[in-house]
C-alpha cells in the first residue's frame, strides 16, 4: 500500500512538473537524454529552401544531413541531372480536335523558352497517319521543322487505324521538347478523321 501511494505521489509531482514548466527531459538508454521542445514553441528539425519559385512540394525527400535526394518518389525528380521541366512547373492542359487532312498548329511558342509535352493522347476515327512536329512560329511549323513524335511528314508518322490511338507518358515527366526556343507545335493528319486527344505541357 505503502509503495502503491508513494508511486501515485511521484506521478503527481511529474505531471505538476510538465504543467508548469514544459522544459523537461526524456531518458534513454545509458542515462542518455533528450531536450523536450518548449510548449507553443515551433521547432525546425532541419533547414531546407525549395530548389524551384514555380513550385514547392510539400513531401521533398532528403538525407540526413538535410540534403535534397532526387528519386523516382521524390516531387523534385531529377534527370539527367537536371530537375525535369514537368516536375518544376504548373502544368497547362488543352484539347485536340482536328477534323480534317491537313497541318494544325496546336501551341505557340514563347519567346526565350521552350514547350515540353508532359503527356500526349491521339484517337482516329479513320485509318490516319499522324505526326507531331515543332516549328518557328507560323501556321505549318514551315521553317526549322523538327519532329517530336513520329517523322515530319503524315508519310513517316504515325501509322492508325481506324478507330485507334496512342497515349504517350504519364503527365509527370517531359516525353518530348521542341527543338529551339519560342517554336510551335503542330500535327500533321492524313485523313479527315477526326483526329481527337489532348496535351499536357510546360513552358520552361
């Protein structure tokens, strides 16, 4: 009985303790202690500045010197040892529809930068040979022409059937860019289709 009251009376003075001053420490193994942080106090247990201004995740993976570790996981993705243009920027999506043979310029170029396709997703309604290609700026991507997907005539593109399509990438990493700075993006489309999809891309 006696060792049961003294046991209560050591746990009261412990929790008195914890109310009135919130400074306490926890022992471990070996007589080995810990400061406890102050009640209302924020703490950081390691300083980390976000690698880009356009977006910061809030689960970045580092190491235990407070290191940022790029991995497949990780929201800062590196490749090539460079941070992937799709995982560092607001990602822009848009719709395609192109209902008849011909050349489409689907997006614009941006002065000094670059379009980097994210994901890219094609249906035909007919048999279509399709391709994606960049360009200066201009209806056709005329001059400085480059292929992204497939050749840069319908004849080296895509080859579909009817009824068919590809999907390219998952939205999270670049799959294509185009070639210079401030050049377009257009398909080319043998038949009149239509040919429907859409793009998910960064300008960077």
């Amino acid at each position: 009985m006696k060792k049961f009251l003294h046991s209560r009376w050591v746990f009261g003075l412990f929790a008195l303790a914890v109310l009135i001053s919130p400074v306490m420490y926890v022992y471990g193994g070996a007589g080995t202690t810990f400061n406890l942080p102050q009640a209302g106090t924020p703490i950081t247990p390691w300083a980390f500045v976000c690698q880009t201004t356009a977006l910061c995740s809030a689960t970045v993976l580092i190491d235990n010197t407070g290191v940022e570790k790029g991995t497949v996981t990780n929201p800062l993705y590196e490749t090539n040892g460079a941070l992937d243009p799709c995982r560092t920027n607001v990602a822009l999506i848009k719709p395609i529809t192109i209902p008849t043979a011909t050349t489409t310029n689907i997006l614009t170029g941006t002065s000094a930068k670059k379009i980097y396709v994210c994901y890219l997703y094609l249906q035909t309604g007919l048999a279509n040979n399709v391709a994606v290609i960049s360009g200066t700026t201009g209806a056709t991507c005329g001059a400085n022409t480059a292929a992204l997907v497939g050749g840069i005539t319908a004849a080296t593109g895509l080859i579909n059937a009817a009824n068919s399509g590809q999907a390219f990438g998952n939205g999270g990493y670049a799959i294509a860019q185009v070639a210079t700075n401030n050049d377009d993006i257009c398909i080319i489309t043998s038949a009149a289709g239509p040919l429907a999809g859409v793009i998910k891309y960064v300008v960077q």
